[in-house]
C-alpha cells in the first residue's frame, strides 16, 4: 500500500520543481526524498518524474497522479486548519450539568453572557440533584456541590453554599423553639426516610414529618408551619428578612458546602470548555452575603 506521506512529498517535489528544495521544506535529506521518490513509483509501477541534471519533469502519468494526491493535500490542509481553528475559538455543543436550584438561581445569566460572548457553541443545560458521572453520560462540565467523589476530575471552586435550620414563627410558637438535644424528637423536613442531622457537635438521627426532592419545596413547607427545614441561605435569606423564617441553634450556619465545577481533564481542553469555567468563575457568586436576623422595633 502506498503511503500518504509519500503522496504528500511527491506533490511537494512537483511544486518546488527540486529535489533539492523540496527535502529543505520539509527538513529531511535529498537522498531520503529521491529513494522516497523511487520507491513510490516501483509501488505503482509508473514513471512519475523525468529527472535529468538540471531540472525534473513531470511525466503524462504524474501530472494525472499529481492532481489528485494535490487535491488529497487541500483536504488535509483543510481538515487541519479546521481543528486548529477549533482549539482557538469556542464551537459546537457544550453538555452542562448542575443541580436544579444551583441551575436556576445562577447559570441562565452565565449561559446568556457566554452564548453571547461565543455565537459559534450551543449549551445544552441539564438539571439534576444527582451526582453524574462525566464521561459515562457524555458532559463536558458539572457542577458539584458538598465534598468530591472522583479524585480523577479536575475541580475549580467556585464558592461555599451556608445551609441554616429554619423554621417559622407560628410553628415555633406551637412546638417551642428545640434546643441541640430537643432536635431528635421534633417535627422536620427532610430528603429521606431517616437523617442524620449535626447541630452544635450532637448528632440526632430524624424521622421527617414530611419528605421532599426538592429543597424549594423544603423551603415553602418550612414557611407555611410543617416543620423544622434544612436549606441553603440563597433560599432562605429573603424569608428570613421580612420574619417569615427564624433561624435556630445561632447565626452561624450549620455547614458549608463547597461549590465546585468540575471536567474530565486539562489535557487539549477545548476551547469551549476552557471559556466557560472562566465565565463560572468570574461571573458567578454562589456566596450569598451572610444572613442578618432583623431585629425587633422598640416600642
């Protein structure tokens, strides 16, 4: 089989018209181009090239060879410029995942200013308050949030997420306020049949009064009286504002979670993916500012 390389150096020799220049473009030897040269036309058992002492001629059948393996080197061109191009400038389909309240709160105006900034890539957005597995599922980049699984990624922080016990005031005027140890026995919401919950060093393993997949939801059932919730501040900080929520066990939150993006390697990262975790980076602020209790007016 003949090889392509060789294809490519023998319309590189029909274009310099030289042996000579030809081996200086593509820095090898004269004598590796002319044994180069011999052993492809052996291969296709035709003379392609008259050489004499002063010049090389093209013979009938190699001007008939040279337009195609020319025609073949465009496309190669062509096809290498093209991906070049690519680790340059941002394009194609971007597979984003991020849990739903994360997605919601702060990646459409991300995603806006990216697509505007990039009209040559699509975004695909996933929502899921599920752990994905990158490759396996086909994304280029997640959002994590509490501690990483796959040591195998490459993770850049975005921020801490404070999560705050809340609770309303006519639940807490029905039920009294519990204390760290009071937790176990008291009316929660949770995420599950049975959890474990850390307030103040003491552990308390809950029984839920009403279960959830939906921290929103967690919120709202937490406002109308239900129950004692456990919820990210970006969730709470407004009811807890005008007096819908209290806060329990002390300002400080009970935990911080960090926020992570996260893609498979730095290896050849594609343009776009390299953009859009600088965009994460720089226009996302998953901190909220601390909450504030509102003080009682004096009367």
């Amino acid at each position: 089989m003949v090889a392509p390389s060789d294809m490519l150096l023998f319309v590189t020799v029909v274009r310099e018209e030289s042996f000579t220049q030809a081996a200086q473009r593509l820095g090898i030897t004269k004598q590796s181009v002319s044994e180069r040269i011999r052993h492809l036309e052996e291969q296709l058992g035709v003379r392609l090239l008259e050489r004499t002492t002063r010049r090389l001629r093209v013979t009938g059948a190699g001007a008939t060879y040279y337009e195609r393996c020319a025609a073949i080197a465009e496309q190669i061109d062509a096809a290498n410029s093209e991906v070049q191009q690519r680790q340059v400038e941002p394009t194609g389909l971007l597979r984003v995942s991020s849990p739903v309240l994360y997605g919601r709160r702060y990646l459409t105006s991300v995603i806006s200013t990216y697509l505007t900034r990039h009209p040559k890539v699509r975004v695909e957005l996933v929502l899921a308050d599920r752990r994905v597995d990158l490759i396996e599922e086909g994304l280029d980049v997640a959002i994590h949030i509490g501690p990483l699984d796959d040591s195998s990624l490459v993770a850049r922080k975005l921020g801490e997420s404070a999560v705050h016990y809340v609770a309303s005031p006519r639940f807490l005027a029905k039920h009294g306020t519990p204390d760290a140890r009071e937790l176990r026995g008291a009316r929660c919401i949770g995420f599950s049949a049975f959890e474990t919950w850390e307030v103040q060093g003491v552990k308390s393993r809950i029984d839920p009064v009403l279960t959830v997949n939906d921290l929103e939801l967690a919120c709202e059932a937490a406002t109308e009286g239900v129950g004692i919730a456990r919820v990210p501040t970006i969730l709470c900080q407004e009811a807890v504002r005008d007096g819908r929520l209290k806060i329990l066990f002390g300002p400080k939150p009970a935990m911080m979670r960090a926020i992570h993006v996260v893609y498979p390697s730095r290896v050849n990262l594609p343009p776009k993916v390299r953009h859009f975790v600088d965009a994460l980076a720089v226009l996302v602020e998953p901190l909220p500012p601390p909450l504030r209790v509102p003080r009682r007016r004096r009367r």
